[in-house]
C-alpha cells in the first residue's frame, strides 16, 4: 500500500489549493487539520526552550506568533503565491501594519498608489503617522517622474493594490516592480481582490503579498484574518536603504538574515512586530479560511462571470451615469484588464447612480437580495455606498480626486444566479424613479 503524497510542488492551482499543507503529524490519520485550540506548548527541556526562543530551533513557542493549525493555511497561501513563507495575523489590516512597521520606523517613509482601499488610506493618514512614519501618495502610477519626486531617502517601501478598492482602476505590478527595483525598495501588494488565481505579483516582481484572506481566500465572511507572504526575492544586505531587523546580528550571535536567507523577512515579522505587537489569530479561524481556499478556484470563475456580465448591464442602464469596471470597453484599464485578467479582472467594482445622493439612497436602500453591507469577496453579494462609509472621514477635495462621488455604489458580486441579482439591480433602479 502507496502512502498519501504530501509533497505537492509542480502540481497545478487547484490540487495545492485543496492539498498543501496536509500532513499526519500525530498519526491519528485525520483527514482534515484539527483546531489547535492551545495558547502554549511544551518544551521537552530546558535547551529547547532556550533555541526556540533565540531561533535556533523553528519549533511552537506560543500561538501569538504560530499554531499548528496556522501552518496548513500559510503553507497553502505560500504555495499558491509562490511565495517561501507566510505569516497568518488577525485581519487584513493587521498585515498592512505588521508588515509595514516592520518596514519602517520613526523618521522613515513609505509610498504607495493614491487609489488603494480607504481604509488602507486611513491606517496611512491616522496610524502610521502618530508612530513617525510618513506616507505620499503618486495618484499616475504610470508617471516615472511623480515616483521620483515621491521617493525620498528615507523611504523604505512602496505599497499597492494589483486591483483597488473599489473602483478597479488596475495597477501594472510589473511597471510599480521596475520603479521599485530601480530605487532599491521592496514592493508590497495588496493582492485581495485578484487572489493568486487571477494574478500572482511576486511573478511580476513583487516582493511581498498581503491579503485581507477574511474576503475572497475564505469567500464565506465566517472569519476574519489576513496573510503576509514573503517572496524570498529581495536582497535585503545589498539594499541602499538599512533594515537593520534583518540584517544586524547581534553581540556575538548571527542575523535574522544569515540564519532564515530566503525566509528572512518572514522570520522577522513573527518573531518581531507578529510576537510583540500580538495580531494573533485565532485557530478557529484559521480553520476556517482553509476550507475557503479550497474551492478558491471553482468561486473565483463564478464570481468574475457573473461581474462581467452585470457590469455590462449596468453600463446600459440610463439610470446608471459611470460603471467603473475595468473589462469595459470604454474603460481606461481596459488594455490591461484584458492582458492580465483575460477581460474578467475579479468581482469588485463601482458604479455611479446620475442622481447623485438621492439617487444612491433610494437605490440602496431597495436592494433585496444583495446585502447592504462592509464586506467584499464573499459568495453573497453586496452593496456599500462609498462616501458616507469607508470614505465618510476624508474631505470632499481628496473624494472627488478618487472619483468618490455622492452617487457611487462599490459592488461585489457573489455567486447567485445572474438572472436574480439583476433583477434585484433593476428592481432597486426602478424604486429611484418612484423616489
């Protein structure tokens, strides 16, 4: 009798979504990853205790930073990104700033594209200064010069959505790489809304991911939590700029760097800003997104078909003044939208009602069958109204220069049948004319 296979590399998308990261540790031959529902662990002797805790040993120390039922999940993600290690945290904020402060520190700088998710925007504005960390904006990332003027000395990363939040303006990974490269930066992504099935940046040289996986990596809204993944491509030592968490050793002993190589960064943040600032996650949750990722590849497909296909209704409606989805004829990403997206970028999107507020409210609140609700990437569809919700803190000025008007709608599709979302859409248009 042949054992399971547990090895997994070379094989395609969908067996490592549902595979990597199985294993029989304790030989119960469970055919699912149990909840390790621990805080601690015990340690076999003192010099165990004492090589876990200064790296010499990878082992469990504490579920602040790692738990077996965590494992199965990074494993998975790292796979599919193509990453070498990944770090689960609490939420998709909670990566952003892990990852970020873990970047840089008081004095120093990050730049990112302007059009990133508005509550990315307020960690940047509202957070990360209070701690010292500065944060510009480029609002052309197809400009070289606005990214040179942005880039300071004291810039330690640039950051980016592969698909913004919420109106699909897509970015070219590959073009924000080569301005990266260029500088010496390390490239963050925020890969949430295309998923590793539609585009993996690391491929396009990113060189770390970060996703909110409570959205579509676990596609049922059940948990939340977010994943960094480090690409083991950045050449930390040869940087012009210091990452001294990495790099320094200390008195008599070896770096993170020398130690981890590839798996530096990732070593650093779980061992650093993951274990001292504590965004645990808890094991249930964990549980959870792994039984998402499974069928990532089955939802994705049904999600994209069925934004294709109502965005194009949409964009018929007389109703409807502006439908910003990128796989639009019309639309100014639409070159790359078809390059990299095959004509299908994902399933957020928005769309602006020409009766402005009253419009947007009457419509809203109609909606029946889509969900009125904070939330993207689930397999039920939902509505937000963008200004008076995740863009509710920023000035009109800053709204109007992200295209946030007071009619727009952000939309995630779900997976229903088309036929009854769009029935439900024109239902909710109709009540607008009665309004």
């Amino acid at each position: 009798m042949r054992p399971p296979l547990y090895e997994w590399d070379g094989l395609g998308f969908e067996t490592r979504s549902v595979h990597v990261g199985d294993t029989d540790a304790h030989g119960y031959r469970a055919r699912i990853t149990p909840i390790y529902l621990t805080a601690g662990y015990r340690f076999d002797s003192l010099q165990q205790g004492w090589d876990r805790f200064t790296g010499e040993d990878p082992g469990q120390i504490y579920s602040r930073n790692q738990n077996p039922t965590h494992i199965v999940a990074e494993q998975r993600i790292a796979s599919l990104e193509g990453g070498t290690g990944a770090i689960l945290v609490g939420s998709g904020q909670a990566a952003i700033t892990t990852t970020l402060l873990g970047l840089a520190g008081a004095g120093e700088h990050i730049v990112s594209t302007a059009t990133v998710y508005g509550g990315t925007q307020t960690i940047f504005e509202r957070t990360l200064p209070r701690l010292g960390v500065g944060v510009d904006y480029v609002w052309d990332w197809t400009d070289e010069a606005e990214w040179d003027a942005a880039i300071r000395p004291e810039t330690k990363a640039i950051f980016t959505e592969s698909i913004p939040n919420p109106r699909c303006d897509i970015v070219d990974v590959a073009f924000v790489a080569r301005v990266a490269a260029r500088h010496g930066l390390p490239l963050v992504v925020d890969n949430t809304v295309a998923t590793p099935y539609l585009t993996r940046p690391f491929e396009d040289g990113a060189h770390i991911i970060i996703h909110s996986s409570t959205k579509q990596l676990s596609g049922h809204g059940a948990g939340l939590s977010g994943v960094i993944v480090d690409g083991g491509n950045f050449d930390w030592e040869g940087a012009s700029r210091a990452y001294p968490g990495i790099t320094d050793a200390p008195a008599g002993g070896r770096s993170i760097l020398e130690k981890h190589g590839r798996r530096a960064l990732e070593v650093y943040l779980r061992t650093g800003i993951v274990n001292d600032l504590g965004p645990a996650l808890s094991p249930l949750n964990s549980f959870l997104l792994q039984q998402g990722i499974e069928t990532l590849a089955l939802r994705v497909d049904r999600h994209r078909d069925n934004a294709h296909r109502i965005a194009h209704w949409l964009a018929e409606q007389p109703e409807v003044g502006r439908v910003d989805y990128a796989g639009l004829p019309d639309s100014p990403h639409r070159e790359l939208a078809d390059r990299i997206y095959g004509g299908k970028p994902g399933s957020v999107f928005a769309f602006s009602l020409a009766g402005g507020r009253a419009a947007a409210e009457a419509f809203y609140d109609a909606l029946r069958i889509v969900s009125r609700m904070t939330h993207i990437g689930d397999t039920r569809s939902m509505a937000l109204h963008v200004a008076t919700t995740t863009h509710v803190g920023f000035t009109q000025e800053h709204r109007d220069r992200l295209g946030i008007d007071d009619g727009l709608i952000r939309l995630s599709v779900g997976i229903e049948t088309a036929d009854d979302l769009i029935a439900d859409l024109r239902q909710a248009l109709d009540a607008v004319a009665k309004a």
